[in-house]
C-alpha cells in the first residue's frame, strides 16, 4: 500500500489526479451524509438563530446564524442547510494547494489531499458555528503567511480582516489571534511589528461590533463562555489523557507523532530534519510560521484540559496550519507524507463503513440505551411531531430542554420554546420567548426524561400528563392548563436569573433583555 501510493504521487501530475480522485469520493460520501443523516440538536438551534436572524446570538458570535439566515430563505432542506460543511474543506484544500504549487507544485497536491482526509474534514457534514470558522481562520494563516513573504500592509491588514470574520464567527479565533501575535512578539522584526499592528487594526471593527451588541444585551456570549458554563470545572488527571487522544484524533497519529518528535527535537537542542525553502521564491512559506499558528492554539487547549474536557470540534479550525506544518517540515515530497496519506485514507474508510453500518440498522437496535428516547426525536422526530399535531396553534409546544425543543420545532414547522430553567447552554430561547405574552396560555411541555407529576401544578390552574410511545420509547406530554405567570416568574424565572443573568461588576452596566423584561425593579448584578 505504501508503494501504491508513492507511485500515485510520483509526479505533479499523478499527485493532482489522486488530489482530484480523493475530492470526488469524500465529496460523494458527505453528500449522501448530509442528506441521510437527521439534524442534530446543536444544528437545529443555529437553525433557529437563522430563521430569527439578529446582530448577535446568545452563547457564540453571530456569523452562522447569518449563513443560515441565507440558506434557509433558498430551502430548509437538510443538503442545503449544510452546503458551507460540505464546501468548506474544498475550499480550504484548494487554497493550501494554490498557497503552495509555486514552491513544489506535488508537495503542493499533497498537502491539499491531508486536508481533504483530515479525519474531521474527511466526513463531517454538520452545520455549526465551527465552519465558518473553519474557513476564515484557515484564510487567515493563509493570507498571514503571504504577508511575511510580501511584507506589504495591505496584506496583513487583510490578514486581521479575515481574522475579524472568524472571531464573528467563533471566539476560539482568539486563540489563533494570540499564536500571530506570539511569532510577531519572538524575536521581533520591524516588518513582524508593524504587520501585528495592521493586523490589530483590522480586527477592531469585529471586535467592537461584538463588544457594543453584548454592552447593549446583558453581555450574554461574555457569561456563557467566561461565567456560566465552567460551574462543572475541576482538576482531573483524567481531561488531558482524553485531550491528547482528540488531539491525535484530529490531526491524525502521524500529524501527531511529527509534532512529538519535532517537540523532542527541540527540546534537545538538534536540528529539524527539513530542508528550508529558499523565502524568496514565490509562495515560499516555512514550517516554523505555522507551527506558532497551531502550537500555540494547542498549548493553551493543553492548559485548559488540566479541568476541562476539549471537545473535537474545539480543535477543528488549527488543522489547516498543522496540516501545513507537517507537509512543509521535511522539505518536499517524503515517505512521512506518504505513509500519513496511506493511514487517512484507510481511516477515512473506516468512517465510511461505520456511518453506513449505523445508518442501515434499524433504531429499535439501540433500546437498551439510557438516551434512546433522545436518539428517537432525533432520527424519527417527525413521528413525534405528527403526535404533536393534534395541538392547534393555539396551544404552545414546549420542552425542558433547549435541544428536544428546537429538534422538535424542525420536525413540527412551527417554534417550540423552552419551559423551565434548563441548562447554562444555548439560552437564546430567553430572548426569543416572552412568558407575560403566555399568561393564561395553554403550554404543552414534552418531557423524555423522568419527572415529578407535581413539579409543573405551582405554574398552571391545572396540569393533565398524556405518554405516547414512538418506536418504544415513551415521551410525556404535559398539558398545562392556563399558565400562572406571575407564579412561574417568581419561582423559574427568578431562578434563571440569578444563575445565569448576575452580570459581574468588572463589565459595564447596559440594557439586558431578561431582567428589563421580567424585574425591571431589578439590576443584574452579582
């Protein structure tokens, strides 16, 4: 196998036939995904955001909800919905090819293939706030790389630009933010410092755009990714074991073998193995850029893992620069390369078997599972959604939960709200929904989870509990009977905001939809 794919990438042109082939075939593969697979809970709540769009959204920047904005008025059907998931990676592997042909136009090729098979890139196809940020970040390292070679301003502030669409699409772009400025700050150049400062200079407009839409909202992204969503953190020797295996999930082992051994390398003091690229020649770039551009990303997810679980998609917009990194350290064309294109695509095809061998089972397979009721609103929640249908408009769907509700809210066509405290996750339904418009209301909350028949009683003048069972697994559903708003605010309401609405005192004082709405006699305030 390694000498089958050596001779594929034995010359530019055969490089840019198995480059070609690859796109074909993952491209296929996450298209047939993307209309098989059902929307998952995180997609259906940027869905949301999409069918409201605003200038910002409660937990993360706004961009994919202005992706979606656009996408859902052109269809809400799945294959578009997801169209940027499954562009994306083309783009990016086109880019890094076009980046790198003039150096080693099969080295070029190459590379671009360890992106297209990056196992992320290789068969996501979900819609969420990690694509967009996927893409500009990626032309952020991109166009920083073309800024050192040319040293022109207008590239750098070009480089801060795309570096301010990705912070309006994710706030990890910071951490790609702090890997620029790093290799600015060591051993300074006036070139690197007067690129930092136009690369500052273009991120301002985002950065303030956001700073003044949060001001003017109760600083929601501020609380969910500063305050309110750490309360479960501790000290775990457990987080970073599980951090170093995503890590080589996502950059692939060999990836992750190189950067161990360049680590050890320099630790040692010894020499990297590579060959430097003349800088001068055109598209020249040299691994140590983007090894800051990674590494530093990856350091800091390595501090945090110390309390924290790092989730995959955390790590999902560093794999263009890492990829770079690898490809370019060795000089050119290597047998490294090659047997890393070998172990991707095999692993590539282990995903594909997997997710067809899932997909053909039947759903009742997984019964036994303590979240099956879940996975049945998820892959079957039109069948939910037909039960639901002999409520009229009249009547609100609700659910305890901020995924269950806007799952159901795809499958049902019209808006599901979220009826108790929740979780510090995804709370836009606190913006969206005013409960003074309910009172007196009829509410029905779908439960799928155990709970108290008397815990909703206080809220309504009187509660009824109706189970229906879709592919054997039950779902409750409460009837509330003329809601008691005043009651549920006192108690819920009130709750909610003193967990996730006591905006610290280090953050001005602004206008906050929560509190203005439910206890203007109240600041937020801790």
């Amino acid at each position: 196998m390694l000498e089958f794919t050596l001779k594929r990438f034995a010359s530019a042109a055969l490089a840019r036939q198995s480059f070609l082939f690859v796109l074909a075939v993952s491209f296929f593969v996450r298209l047939v995904l993307a209309a098989q697979l059902p929307i998952t809970g995180d997609e259906a709540y940027f869905l949301a955001w999409g069918q409201h769009p605003d200038w910002g959204f409660y937990d993360h920047p706004p961009m994919v909800g202005w992706w979606l904005a656009a996408l859902n008025a052109i269809s809400p059907q799945l294959v578009v919905l997801r169209s940027p998931a499954l562009l994306v990676p083309v783009v990016l592997a086109g880019a890094v090819v076009a980046t790198l042909r003039g150096r080693d136009e099969r080295l070029a090729w190459a590379a671009g293939t360890l992106v297209l098979l990056a196992p992320l890139n290789a068969w996501n196809v979900l819609i969420t706030t990690d694509i967009p940020l996927m893409l500009f970040a990626g032309f952020t390292v991109l166009m920083y790389a073309r800024a050192l070679r040319t040293g022109a301003a207008t590239d750098f502030l070009a480089t801060g630009l795309l570096l301010g669409l990705a912070l309006l699409s994710k706030y990890f772009a910071g951490m790609l933010a702090l890997g620029i400025a790093a290799h600015a700050l060591w051993r300074p150049t006036p070139r690197k410092l007067g690129g930092l400062a136009w690369v500052i200079a273009g991120t301002v407009p985002s950065a303030a755009f956001q700073i003044v839409w949060n001001w003017q909202n109760c600083w929601p992204n501020v609380m969910f990714n500063l305050v309110n969503r750490h309360g479960t953190a501790g000290w775990s020797w457990r987080t970073p074991l599980l951090y170093a295996l995503v890590l080589g999930y996502v950059v692939s082992p060999p990836v992750l073998r190189e950067m161990g051994r360049a680590a050890w390398e320099r630790m040692r003091g010894t020499a990297a193995s590579g060959v430097k690229a003349p800088s001068a020649a055109p598209g020249a770039a040299t691994p140590g850029v983007f090894a800051w551009l990674f590494g530093v990303p990856f350091a800091i997810f390595a501090l945090l893992s110390l309390g924290k679980t790092i989730g995959l998609h955390w790590l999902a917009s560093f794999v263009v620069p890492a990829m770079l990194w690898f490809a370019l350290r060795g000089g050119g064309f290597d047998l490294r390369i090659a047997r890393a294109l070998r172990f991707l695509a095999w692993f590539a095809l282990a995903h594909y078997l997997l997710f067809a061998t899932l997909l053909a089972l039947p759903t009742e397979t997984f019964r036994a599972w303590r979240s099956y009721p879940g996975l049945v609103l998820t892959m079957h929640g039109d069948e939910l959604a037909s039960e639901l249908g002999r409520y009229g408009t009249e009547v609100t769907i609700a659910s305890n939960g901020y995924s269950a509700a806007v799952t159901m809210s795809y499958s049902l066509g019209r808006r599901v709200i979220v009826f108790g405290p929740a979780s510090s996750h995804a709370r836009h339904d606190d913006i969206l929904t005013d409960f003074r418009e309910l009172a007196g209301r009829d509410v029905v909350i779908v439960r799928k989870d155990a709970f108290d028949p008397g815990e909703y009683e206080p809220y309504f003048a009187s509660v009824t509990v109706r189970s229906v069972t879709v592919r054997g697994a039950r779902f409750d559903f409460v009837e509330g009977h003329g809601l008691r708003y005043e009651a549920y605010r006192d108690a819920v309401l009130e709750e909610v905001r003193r967990r996730y609405y006591q905006v610290p005192a280090w953050l001005p004082q602004g206008p906050c939809y929560f509190c203005d709405r439910y206890f203007p006699e109240r600041r937020c305030r801790r």
